[in-house]
C-alpha cells in the first residue's frame, strides 16, 4: 500500500495478488537457499514449495517495506538488503506457521518484521563495533558515515513498527519487548560486567539479548499468526532463546579460531576490535586459574593485533588451545537443550526441520 500524501514507501501489510505469477521463479531469481539444518523441508513435496513461495513473499516484501522516494534513504536501506543474507528468522516464521495455517496473511507480514528488526540492528552493530564488512560488501557507515549507517537503522526500525502494529497489540508488546532486550544486550556489551559478575554469564546473558530473544520471537509470531495451538508457544520461545544463544556462540567462536566466514567478516576481527567471545573469556579464566600457556597465549591476544601477522599468530594459537573445545561443548550444549525444549511439539517435518537446524548451527565449517 502506497501512502498517498507523499508516496514514500509501501508497506508489506497485505498479501499477494492470486494473479501473481511464479513465485518459484522469484525465489530463485532473489537467491532465496535454505540455511543448512532445513533439508527436511526442501524435501517434503508439500512444505517445501509451500516455504519457498512464502520466502518468496517475504523478499519481494522487504523491499517494498524499505522502499523510500528519498533517494538517500532508500539507498542506504537497501543496503544490507541487497547484500542477501540467510533469512533464518523469517524463514523460522515460516516454518513454525505449519503448525497451524500457514497460509494466513499474517504470517507473512510477521516473517517481514523479524528480519526488519534484525537488519536495523546490523546497521547499528556494525557502527559500534566499527566493522568494515557485512555480507562480503562494505557497510553502511563506511559508505556513508556513522550517523547516516545509525539514522538508517532507525528508520528500519520504524518500518518494522509500522507493520508489527498492523498485525495488533499482542504483537506490538512482543515487538516492544524484543526490542528492549535488544538495546539492553547491547548496552551490557558495551560497559562490560559488573566487578561482581561472573564475565561468562554475563556475556551469556548479553547474547541471550542479542541473540535468542529476537530468534525466540520469531518461532513464537509464526505460532500466532497461524493459529497454532498455544501451548506451542512457550515451546517456541524455549527453543529459540536457546538456539539462538548456540548460533552466537558458534558464529563468535568460528570468528576467533580462524575458520573461513562467508558473511565476509575477516578471521579474528572480534579479537583485534578487542571484542570479549567465550573462548577469550574462557582463556582469561584459565590464566587466573594458573594456565601458563594461558598467560603466554593472553599476552600476545592483549598486545598490538594490528599487523595481520600478528593476528594470525593470535587467531592459531586461540585456536590450539583447549579452551577453544570447551567452547564448542558450551555451544553444543545449549543446541541440545535447544532439541530437548521440541520434545511437546508434534512428530513431523517441522519438529525435524527445528531439531536439525539447532545441530547445523553447532556443525558448521563456515
């Protein structure tokens, strides 16, 4: 829908026209792939179709939802938008929608609204954290500058309000709620630990913020929207919290040990920008407890990281040490209990599609 008074943008509010053709071909022109962990459903002959033509839906909805008749502003919100991107949190939507009616229009706008949300916070991240890449292309602030890259995340933000409101007052509360967790895990990010708090469950609880509980929303909107039973939603809330804590955790960890990372993030860029992950934090625990390789590996990771030598020698020696493992088993853990929490739902390709993702995010060479 276009708004009359200034023709500025066009929301996602409404659903396609049934004359619309092939949307089949639109999710592969867009190159809409499924994330690893969901090949139940490319496999089931009546999910699948069903998933890629509402992925489908939601990327041809994105883009009206940021379209701006500014020609700054929509070029900088098309931004991250056009550099691709996984689409697991809609794509959740999506999924957890099969355990009531999918096809309801909602569902769609809802699976807009969660990668909305998460695309303003990459603008934002990526200007606190000073990073120079996102999805392989140069981001937004390096472009544009600081406050253009901030502004811009707003008016996502914005956006998203708009279209969340459309779908009722239930919604916006979760919305709202979401999104004051996402500020919070930020904020505690950045001032760091109380003297009396312990930096693993604090970095825990950051990324629970960060992380899980826009993941958690996800599942749950899907749930609404759908109709599903609404026992599931606790069921969802659970399991995303908690797979969304463990995708972090993988993500962070595959940062600092130096594996290949496709969304163009350079190996180590967490431990040059001085970002605290769990094996650092693992690392410093060790070095307290008297681990001279610790100290020795700590001195290095502290010191001047500028030089890519440097870096590399930090990012190979984090990634010998046997915190690195014990990282993983932290990450895996919160995977399992991930699987566990699904044990209520129904035997089907959605409760297999959910347990299976949960495993990707903790197998994953890249």
């Amino acid at each position: 829908m276009t708004n009359p008074a200034d023709h500025s943008w066009t929301h996602a509010g409404h659903g396609l026209p049934d004359s619309e053709p092939s949307l089949n071909t639109t999710a592969i022109a867009t190159g809409l792939q499924l994330p690893a962990g969901f090949a139940a459903i490319a496999g089931d002959a009546e999910l699948g179709p069903a998933i890629t033509n509402n992925l489908a839906r939601v990327e041809k909805k994105l883009r009206e939802a940021i379209a701006n008749s500014d020609p700054l502003a929509d070029a900088t919100s098309r931004h991250l938008v056009e550099a691709g991107g996984k689409r697991i949190r809609p794509l959740l939507t999506l999924l957890c929608a099969h355990l009531g009616d999918a096809s309801l229009p909602a569902v769609v706008q809802a699976a807009v609204v969660v990668e909305l949300t998460h695309l303003a916070t990459l603008y934002h991240d990526d200007v606190m954290d000073s990073a120079p890449f996102r999805r392989g292309a140069p981001t937004a602030h390096e472009v544009w500058g600081n406050s253009v890259a901030v502004l811009t995340g707003d008016l996502i933000f914005a956006r998203a309000s708009i279209l969340v409101s459309e779908l009722g007052g239930r919604a916006l509360g979760i919305q709202a709620r979401t999104f004051e967790r996402l500020c919070l895990g930020q904020l505690h990010e950045t001032v760091g630990p109380r003297p009396d708090e312990d930096p693993v469950e604090h970095y825990l609880s950051v990324i629970a913020d960060k992380t899980g509980s826009l993941v958690a929303a996800s599942g749950q909107f899907g749930a609404i929207f759908s109709g599903a039973d609404e026992a599931f939603e606790d069921i969802l809330v659970e399991y995303g919290e908690k797979v969304g804590v463990a995708f972090q955790l993988a993500d962070d960890v595959i940062d600092v040990t130096g594996v290949k990372v496709k969304s163009g993030k350079s190996p180590g860029t967490d431990l040059r920008e001085g970002v605290p992950t769990l094996p650092v934090l693992l690392l410093r625990k060790a070095a307290a407890d008297g681990d001279q390789s610790a100290v020795d590996l700590l001195t290095l990771i502290d010191g001047d990281l500028s030089s890519d030598e440097a870096l590399a020698a930090a990012v190979a020696g984090l990634r010998e040490h046997p915190v690195t493992a014990e990282s993983w088993v932290v990450a895996r853990r919160w995977a399992d209990e991930a699987i566990e929490a699904l044990a209520p739902l129904p035997e089907g390709v959605v409760k297999d599609s959910l347990s299976s993702f949960a495993l990707a995010v903790v197998d994953r060479a890249s």
